[in-house]
C-alpha cells in the first residue's frame, strides 16, 4: 500500500511539471477554400473547374516571421471532380496583418486572400467570401501532376477547431488506467478446493 501511495505521489508531481509547460489553447486547425479555378495540370489547360483546398496544422507549431503568422501543415490536398490532390508537405498557412492577407504558402510561392490579414485565432469560422490572388514561380507538385492556378471566382474560405487535450488530461487518464490495473493484480482471490 506504502508502494502504491509513492507512485501515485510521484506521478502527480510528474505530470504537475509537464502541464506548466504545455501551451493550453494549442489547436488542430482545418483550413478550407473552395472555388472555381483556371489553369493547367502537367500543361493540360484547365477551366471553370470546382475545387475545395483543405490545409490541416496544428497552432503549437505556429511561428512568426517578416510580419506574418504560419502555422506549418501537416497535410495539404484538394479535390476536384472526385480526384484528390495530394501537395505534400512543405506548406504552411499564414496570416499577415501588415499586408491583411491571409493563405497558403511554400517557399517564394502562395496563395493568398485579401481581407483576413487579422485571422489568427479561428473558432469555426463560418464561410467567408474572399478576393484571392497567386503567385508561383514554379507550379504547385501534386500527386496528380504540376499545377499551375492562374486564376479563381466564387471564392471563400473557412476553418474548424478541433481542442488538442493537454498533457496533463492524457497523464491523468494514463494514471487512472495504470492505478486501475495495479489494483487489479493486487487482488489475490483465494480458492479452496474440498474432496469430499
């Protein structure tokens, strides 16, 4: 019993510690923005084609940079006609309330809208119509091909929130399964046999 109480003691102190340090608003974000766009796949042309752009970060890894917030990606794709896009790591969504843009963005290329400059802390934001502008030095690489988007209308952009449990809720729940299971092997149940 003496053990136990120890554990138990040390354990809370532990997970005392880890939760100081944890960030407690940290958030899994999906970011979305749906259009109609014009341009071309591998240099196949391409127009007035439907396609919704889903970027997926996690708000713990936001940094800040040359006046902008960027919130690295964990996965960004689109799908358009049934086909999904894969781009792969490497992009980031940013926000910059200097220049009141907003976007995605890998390395000197972007896609950015006008009028969500201030957009840092989303909450389910509900869907907003946005003005878009590109720019691409080189085409976007996809698991479908080189896309290149030369223009958008009937643009809008929106983002969801899902709360990431702290570390110190997954440390409690850790110590309840490990207190429950402790006290499941402490239980010796004795059985006697008798021949008659």
């Amino acid at each position: 019993m003496k053990t136990m109480t120890k554990l138990m003691l040390a354990a809370t102190v532990a997970i005392s510690g880890i939760s100081a340090a944890t960030t407690a608003n940290a958030a899994i974000v999906t970011y979305t923005f749906s259009g109609v766009f014009n341009g071309s796949i591998d240099g196949r042309e391409f127009s007035n084609s439907q396609a919704t752009f889903t970027g997926i970060g996690d708000t713990n890894n936001a940094f800040f940079q040359q006046d902008a917030n960027f919130v690295p990606l964990s996965s960004f794709t689109a799908v358009s006609g049934g086909t999904t896009f894969d781009f792969g790591a490497g992009f980031n969504f940013w926000s910059s309330p200097t220049f009141g843009t907003s976007g995605f963005k890998t390395g000197d290329d972007f896609i950015a809208f006008t009028g969500l400059g201030n957009y840092a802390n989303p909450s389910n934001l509900a869907p907003t119509p946005v003005s878009v502008y590109f720019y691409a030095t080189q085409p976007f690489a996809s698991s479908q091909g080189a896309v290149v988007i030369t223009n958008a209308t009937q643009t809008s952009f929106s983002a969801s929130v899902a709360a990431v449990p702290e570390t110190a809720t997954w440390g409690m729940m850790i110590l309840g399964f490990g207190m429950i299971g402790a006290a499941s092997r402490s239980r010796k149940v004795k059985t006697t046999v008798k021949f008659a």
